[in-house]
C-alpha cells in the first residue's frame, strides 16, 4: 500500500521548505501521516491482517520520534505541522 507518484509529489510540494526539499522533518511526518491514514481504512475492513496492524504501529512510533525531535528543535515548525495534519500531542 505505498503513495502513487502524485500523491506524493502533492504532500512534498505543501509541506516543503525549499525546492528541493524531499525530506525535511515536516514532509517526513506529512507521508507518514498519510501512509497512516491507508492503513487505518484497510485495517477497518481487513480485522485479521496482523502484519499490516505490526507495520500501521511502526510507522506511528516513526512519526512520534519525529515529532518529538521537532518540538525540541523547532517549537513554532511543530506547531504549524500539527495543526495543519490534525495530530494530537
């Protein structure tokens, strides 16, 4: 269940900082969100997939870390991208 080419190329050119940014902080957690997302849906109609449920946990300690790392660098960054991807603390 990976990105299409277009999705991700939308999510990078929203939350980048430059012109070639492709892996900044922000556009990080941007595609792992929507990754999260996919998983959520597939996982709603797919109950016993447990391999899927162990990948959908990864990706969420992923963006925790990186969240984390964000607030203790850049406060005002952290609050921009978690407002605008509707992350809780």
């Amino acid at each position: 269940m990976a990105l299409d080419s277009a999705e991700k190329k939308e999510i990078i050119s929203k939350f980048a900082r430059g012109e070639q940014d492709t892996g900044s902080t922000e556009v990080q957690v941007a595609l792992i969100t929507k990754r999260i997302e996919m998983l959520t849906e597939h996982l709603q109609t797919n109950k016993k997939d447990h391999s899927s449920r162990l990948g959908l946990l990864k990706l969420v300690g992923q963006r925790r870390r990186l969240m984390r790392y964000l607030k203790n660098t850049d406060i005002s960054r952290w609050h921009v991208i978690k407002d605008e991807l509707n992350l809780r603390n």
